[in-house]
C-alpha cells in the first residue's frame, strides 16, 4: 500500500500541470493535495495528522496590493496541527517560497531555520533588511554532508533556478547543499523594491553577503525537517536530481 503524502501550495504562483508532474516523478505516493486557503483549513482539521508525509511548497500568510504587503498569521487550529505533527516525531519537508510563509508566526521560521523577508523587519531581535532574489540562475550545487537525503546524488550537479539571499540560521541547522554562487547584494535584487513595483532593482540595498545553503536539516519538537530552496519552476521540477532529493527527504522524514 502506497504511503500518504500529503501537499500544500498557494500564496506564491507556480505553473500547476508541471508541478503536478513533479510530483509524480517523486515515487509511489498516495498524494492529496490543498491549496491556500483550504490548506490551512484542512491541516487545521487534522490532515496533517495522519499523513506519512508532508511536503510544503507553500506561501501563507501574505497579501499584495497596490505597491504594499499585508500579512497575517495562521489560525490557531493550524498552528496546534503543525505542533501537534513534529511533537509526534513526524517531520516535513519545505521547499523554495515556503522559507517566507508565515511572517506573523515566527516559529515558523524557527522550525524552518531561516527567513524570507519582503520587508525589513525583525529576525530573532535584531532588524534586517528585506532579503534578496534572483531567477533563473545556472549554478553548481554541491553536496556537503554525507547524509541519507543525500543517498545517490552526485557530488555536484548542475541547476538552474531562482536563488535567495535571506536569513539562514546556519549555527542551528545541519548543512546539506551549497549553491557555488557568491552570495552579495550585486548579484541579486530586492523583495521589497519588488513589492512595490521596481522589478530587478538592488539600489540603495546594502545587504550584506549571506549563506550560500540551499539545502539542509533541522530539528522541529521531535521531528526532522528538510529545508530545500530549489523549486522555482518547471525547469527545476524536471531535473531528474532534484527530485531524487526531495524524493529522498521526503521518505526520511516520513520514517
């Protein structure tokens, strides 16, 4: 019988057909899949309970218009399912957007082991700026650990996908994957110039250099979580690499 996977997306866009063939290159998984805001609703009704597995692509806790961002917590009903799943020593896996969901829950970020952000604003007391992105970059990806998400991935392998300077709770976290990429302002933009209208600006953004991990582990309650920032679009969902990772942490934070 076919272990369950259960999926969450929405509040960022992505191409759906694509992505739905991604997850079915992932392995024989019984996949149910719920999109924001019925994401929230079902986890919070204790969907997240009984899935073997639950792989976040997901984005929550965002409104954009007009040149602002508005945000908002989840419910306490999500928040007590989510608690509730890595007390019990099941983990999950995220992927790519979902470092910035949740910017009113910061113990998100603290499961998660970094942060997105679209506007300064405060990271563990101390104020930082907006975080960095940029599409479309072909880069080296490089192993680090020797780890059973990592079981049959070369030592490099090329990608090409959108990458992020943002927070990155490096001391906290088990690294996996480096992107051999220079991590400085120069080479990406600005979130918040991006929010409000100035696409592929890093004016006035003096950032300072930050992690070149795009891959890792951490501890949530008494569960393992799986932290990888590929997954910008259909070019990533189809390197045959990529989904051996996630297919990798997806089965070891389902054990």
């Amino acid at each position: 019988m076919a272990k369950t996977l259960l999926v969450l997306s929405g509040g960022h866009p992505y191409e759906e057909e694509p992505f739905a063939a991604f997850l079915e290159g992932l392995g024989d998984w019984e996949v149910t899949h719920y999109v924001h805001p019925e994401a929230e609703e079902r986890v919070a009704a204790g969907a997240a309970d009984s899935a073997d597995a639950v792989l976040f692509y997901d984005m929550p806790g965002y409104t954009f218009a007009d040149g602002t961002v508005k945000t908002a917590a989840p419910s306490q009903g999500f928040k007590d399912a989510i608690t509730r799943r890595f007390a019990s020593g099941r983990g999950a896996v995220m992927m790519h957007h979902a470092i910035a969901g949740w910017a009113e829950w910061p113990q998100w970020s603290e499961w998660l082991g970094g942060r997105f952000l679209y506007q300064p604003g405060p990271v563990r007391g101390a104020l930082k700026l907006d975080s960095g992105y940029r599409h479309d970059v072909d880069y080296t990806a490089e192993l680090v650990s020797d780890h059973p998400v990592l079981a049959g991935i070369p030592q490099t392998f090329d990608v090409n996908d959108e990458l992020y300077l943002g927070e990155v709770f490096e001391a906290d976290v088990t690294p996996l994957i480096r992107a051999l990429h220079d991590y400085v302002a120069g080479n990406f933009y600005s979130a918040a110039h991006a929010v409000a209208g100035r696409m592929f600006d890093n004016s006035d953004w003096p950032h300072p250099p930050g992690s070149n991990l795009v891959a890792w582990t951490k501890p949530a309650g008494a569960a393992q979580i799986v932290y990888c920032q590929f997954g910008d679009g259909p070019h990533t969902y189809a390197n045959p690499v990529v989904r051996r990772v996630i297919a990798n942490a997806l089965a070891w934070t389902a054990r």
